[in-house]
C-alpha cells in the first residue's frame, strides 16, 4: 500500500508490543491507526469534544474506537479491502475530522488525518463527485472568479435553484450557502507600519496571513485583525489569496478535506515559498480560520514538504495564541473602555482551537478588557464541519449534533453577544439558531475606547 501523507513519525509505535494488534497491511499508516487501545473513554456522553457521530447515535462503530476496528479489519484483508468494504465506509462518511480524539482520547488517535488517507486511497479507484469537486476547488474558484458569488445569492434567494442543486448534486436545499462579501478583503498594499510605538521601544514584526474564508466571506474580522495588530506597536506584513498575481495563495485545507492530497501538496508549496522568507527572519505567522492556520502547523508536516515546512509549523499562530504570547512579553497593551462592551459574551470554540488547546489563551485575552463579562459554551462539534452541514445526506446530523448543547446554550441567553472564530461554526449557529457571531478581533476592536 503505497500511503498519499507522511506517517513515519509512528514507525516505531507499537514494535514489540505484541498486543498492538498492528494490521498486515499499510506500514506506518496501520501503526497510527493501532494506536488505540479500545479503552472506551470515546463512547461516552458529558464533556468535551470526542466523539460527534458518537454522541448523536450511540452507535460504537461511529466512535474512533469502532472506526479503528474497521480499518484494522479491512487492512488485515486483501489490499482493495480498505476502499470497498461499505461498513468501513458508511463509518468514515460520518467522521466530521473534528480532532477531539487527537487531544482527548489516551494515545491521541488522529482520526480526522486517517480519514484523509482513507478518502485518497478511495481516490485511486473512484473520481470525485461533482458536488465534493464544487466544495473542494470553491475557495479557488471564488477567488479566480468573484462573479460566481452572484450565483450563490441568487441560490439563496430561489427556491428552485436551491431544490435543483439538491436533486442533481446532492447540495441541502433547506440549508443556506455562505454568501461571500461584495467587497473581499484585497489591500493593494502589503505591508502596513504601526499606529503606535511598541511597548518595548523595539521595531517589531508579524505576518498576518489571511486565508479564503476570512478573506472572501468575513472581510471586516480581516480589516479588525489588521487594526489591532498595529496598536500594539507592530508592523504587520500581510499574505492574502490574492498577494501573488497568477495564482491564489490558499492552505488548501478544502481540498484536502476531501483526500486530494496532492493538489494540497502544490498549493502548500507555493504558499510555503511565500512565507518561508519571513519564516527566516523569525516572524511569527498569525491567521484567523483555525482549521486553516492549523494546516500550517499539522497537516504540512505530513505532505513530504521537509524543513520548510517543520519550520513554518513553529512560527504558526492563532490570532489569540498571538496575543496570549504578546501579553506574556509585555507587548500587548490596547487602550479598552471599561464597560464599552455591557451585554454578556458567550463563546463558542472551534474543535480544532480545542484541540490544541487554543481556548486558554482566548480566556486569557478576554479578561485583559476590563468588565467584560463572558462564557464559554460547552459543546461537543457543531455540525458544520466543513461542508458536512451543506450536504443532504447529513444535514440532519448535522443539525442533531448542534442541538446536543450548542443551540439550547445559546437560547438560554438570547441578549448575549457570541463571539465564534469558525467560519464554518459561525455559518452553523446562523443556520440553526438565527443568532449572528463575532469573530474575536472584531469584539476586542469594538472594546477600544473612542
């Protein structure tokens, strides 16, 4: 089995051991997936993240533990075992790759990177649907081609359409697509100087690289990154989608959702000869969308890219990982009102800020605005991951899986602000609960004194 991502870093996982159970066949891919030891802790209800499809069916072959079961039996079979077995994958179509498991279960089974190899190899013998091409290539083509924005309005707005892209491409009628912005962020400029001196009297850099969803559909929460960034003494070098003429700089993180890795892998090669200068120089690389961001710093260091790539990984930043860090060297210091902001602030965590652990650092950035009263919602995934709540066949999931404890949350306070940094996230909680979200620059600008 020739494997599409990298997975030496499990080579020695489980040698010896002769109860890992390591399949026959699939090298280091079967290690990773041999890593579970079917302890159970991802079969349960209650707190945290793991597992999604779990939580909603109470069916153990939908938990990382039963997928595992499934994938060792088809990798201990005949090699066309893994990509025809209907079981296996009925299971996988239900992973919504949240990485709760990642971080939650005891040996860190990386479900959501299995199912990226799992629907490559499906890509050797099967072609991709037109509806997964549509959502693969949308960040790309959006950006090639503003005017197919138009389209997705008119198919919000028509009923007919809406019910035609479900009949023939299997797209939910009853769900409304994310509508990009009339006027995408694209600054002509790529550097901007700081609006203030630095605190510690240093001349001091970032790169604030901006992905597809920021860019094209939330455009202000781009706008506000960039603001506050140069209040606190910064210059901000900015990458964007359309920073190169020719090509659209994207993490390729949508077309690796649906296996094609090595289209990821051009696309991160040429993002990566972007970045890397500035990599060098020692900057950090802040973005906004953490399942983009979080591409820089996990899924590059498994598409063969070498140092560049471990490198960049380093240097890798949430916005408000790179705030949390600031505050710590005594570089963040914004001039907040007290009391400017007076309705509560739920917050709403992107599983994969949750799973590197992200949200310490948005509670640490919060309570640096004086008065600010603010919670966070308790919740496993949201649904939408990724496309899996535009999708027909899933939609109902999807919708199920966000009235687990995210929906009643926030009904239970309907005058509250909700502030939600995934763009994904953000889309779901309109969807189902009617209620619009702050991304967490847009709220810290809107704490700024007058």
């Amino acid at each position: 089995m020739r494997t599409e991502l990298d997975w030496s870093e499990y080579q020695d996982r489980g040698m010896g051991d002769a109860y890992a159970d390591i399949p026959r066949q699939g090298g280091d891919f079967a290690k990773a997936v041999a890593v579970c030891i079917r302890s159970g802790v991802c079969e349960q209800h209650g707190r945290g993240v793991m597992c999604p499809s779990f939580r909603i069916t109470d069916n153990p072959l939908l938990s990382p533990g039963g997928r595992v079961q499934l994938l060792k039996r088809a990798l201990n079979s005949d090699e066309a075992a893994l990509t025809s077995d209907q079981e296996l994958a009925e299971a996988m179509d239900l992973c919504v790759a949240c990485k709760g498991c990642k971080r939650e279960c005891e040996n860190n089974v990386d479900m959501a990177q299995i199912k990226i190899e799992y629907l490559a190899q499906k890509l050797k013998t099967e072609s991709l649907s037109w509806r997964s091409r549509l959502f693969a290539y949308s960040p790309l083509w959006l950006n090639q081609y503003p005017v197919l924005g138009s389209l997705i309005r008119w198919r919000n707005k028509s009923a007919l359409l809406a019910k035609a892209g479900e009949k023939f491409l299997g797209i939910a009628a009853k769900v409304p697509l994310p509508e990009t912005a009339r006027k995408p962020f694209s600054p002509r400029e790529s550097s901007f100087p700081p609006l203030v001196a630095h605190p510690s009297g240093e001349a001091r850099a970032v790169v604030l690289w901006l992905d597809s969803f920021s860019t094209l559909f939330a455009p202000q929460q781009a706008e506000d990154a960039l603001y506050l960034l140069r209040m606190t003494g910064l210059t901000v070098h900015v990458i964007h989608p359309n920073s190169q003429p020719g090509t659209v700089l994207d993490s390729g993180r949508s077309l690796l959702t649906f296996g094609l890795a090595t289209e990821t892998r051009e696309l991160a090669k040429q993002l990566l000869a972007v970045l890397s200068p500035y990599v060098a120089q020692g900057l950090s690389v802040v973005g906004l969308e953490p399942s983009s961001l979080l591409m820089l710093r996990d899924e590059y260091k498994t598409l063969g890219l070498g140092q560049p790539a471990v490198a960049l990984a380093k240097q890798a930043m949430l916005f408000e990982e790179f705030i949390a860090a600031e505050l710590t060297r005594g570089g963040f210091c914004l001039p907040f009102q007290t009391g400017k902001i007076t309705q509560p602030v739920l917050i709403h965590g992107h599983c994969h800020q949750k799973a590197i652990g992200a949200m310490k650092s948005v509670r640490r950035v919060l309570k640096t605005v004086p008065g600010l009263e603010f919670s966070f919602i308790e919740s496993s995934c949201c649904g939408m991951a990724g496309t899996f709540g535009l999708e027909a066949e899933h939609v109902d999931y999807s919708h199920q899986m966000a009235q687990q404890s995210l929906v009643p949350a926030l009904q239970a306070a309907p005058d509250a602000l909700v502030v939600c940094n995934g763009f994904g996230c953000a889309h779901q909680i309109k969807v189902t609960a009617g209620r619009q979200t702050l991304h967490l620059a847009t709220l810290l600008r809107q704490a700024l004194a007058e």
